[in-house]
C-alpha cells in the first residue's frame, strides 16, 4: 500500500485529489496540509511514502516544501503538482529533490499512474515539463559535459549499467529484470550511485548522465 499525502492550500483540490487517490486499491492517504509547514509536519507524524505538493501556497511554498521533505529522516518521494507549466517551476521543484512534476489538468488515470511509478522508484515528468528539460539540458550541456563525465567515472561498470536504465526511465524492478539481478540488488547499486555522483535523487541523476553525453538526447522521458 502506498502512503499518499496531498499537499495543497484549496480545499476542493484536495478534496478531488483525495476522492482520486482513494479510489486506487493501492494507494492509502494518510495525511493532507494546507501549506508548506503543515507537510513538513504531518509527514513527520505520518510515514508518507509519496506527496503531492502544490507550489504556490502561503507560509511555505510547495518548493522549500520539498525541499524540507526530502531532507527527512524518512523522506517521502515528492510529485509536485500545479496549475502553473512555467519553466522556472519544473527546475526548481527538480533543484528541491521532485520525482516528478505534473500539471493538475492531467489525466486522472496519469496522476495515479504516476504516484504507483515514482513509489517505485521511477521518475514522472508532464510531457511538456519533459520537453523542456531536455531543450534546456541541450542548450547547457555542452559545457558542462566533461564536469558530468568526471563525475560518472566514479561510478563501476556495471553502477553505470543501472544509470543507463535508471536514465531510460526504468523502474527497479525493469532494471532487475533487464540485468539480471536482485531488486534489492538494483536498489543497492542506485543507492551508491546518488551518493557517488553527489545528487539526490534519480531525476538529477539521469540529469548529469544526459550532461555526460554531450548534448545527445536523453531518453529517460519519454512523455509515458
């Protein structure tokens, strides 16, 4: 069962949000907050394995939110949520540690797929937030290429067989299942990869693989 917490200041978008949620057998909403500070303490009280956080919300954006979040003992995956596609939104709440961004108008169907996928470990991004990632990665890595293949050589052969995946998109267990080997085992590998590379999460991870290959595309989006 995945641990679910919404995070949002209108109430009838948490309401519609929870509605969402709790008809999916699979997801238990444990907690909701009207702010920022409020998440911060009610993933505290509640074991919350993925938020949903707005961005713009009074006393404590969606933002520092996550940032706060993912700086607890017991860090929940964060989707950050919102009406607003701005490009300045989609980096920072990626700077802040996200797993994923999407807009409220999404889908239904894609906002459930998408707290199963980043609970897994996977990474979720709304296909126009992914477009411009990738155009902006296009545009900066170039320079910073030999930095992020520096970094990646830190890594083992096979730690960078599971980034390849890890970059693809690939959940844990796609990843046991294309290499090989355990899930716990994958789980081991990605956990020494983000602190090798000196990131904190697998978003920001594929991110500098996409550096290291020099402008090439990345196919870790694929707007699913």
């Amino acid at each position: 069962m995945i641990r679910t917490m919404i995070v949002d200041d209108d109430a009838l978008v948490r309401l519609g949000l929870a509605d969402l949620l709790e008809s999916d057998p699979g997801i238990e909403l444990v907690a909701q907050a009207a702010d920022g500070l409020q998440a911060v303490e009610r993933a505290m009280a509640h074991r919350v394995d993925v938020a949903l956080v707005d961005v713009r919300m009074p006393r404590l954006d969606g933002i520092a939110a996550t940032a706060r979040l993912r700086a607890l003992p017991h860090p929940p995956r964060v989707i950050t949520l919102t009406t607003f596609d701005l490009d300045e939104y989609v980096y920072n709440a990626l700077a802040a540690g996200a797993d994923g961004f999407l807009l409220k108008d999404s889908d239904p169907a894609e906002i459930l797929r998408s707290v199963h996928l980043v609970a897994a470990g996977s990474a979720m991004l709304h296909p126009a937030a992914a477009r411009r990632v990738i155009d902006r990665y296009h545009l900066v890595a170039r320079p910073q290429a030999e930095a992020a293949r520096d970094r990646l050589n830190r890594l083992t052969p096979r730690e960078r067989d599971v980034l390849a995946l890890v970059a693809d998109g690939r959940t844990n267990a796609e990843i046991a299942a294309a290499l090989g080997m355990r899930e716990s085992t994958v789980k081991a590998h990605v956990s020494r990869i983000l602190l090798a590379l000196d990131v904190g999460n697998r978003v920001q991870a594929a991110l500098l693989a996409h550096d290291a290959a020099a402008g090439r595309p990345s196919p870790w989006v694929k707007g699913r």
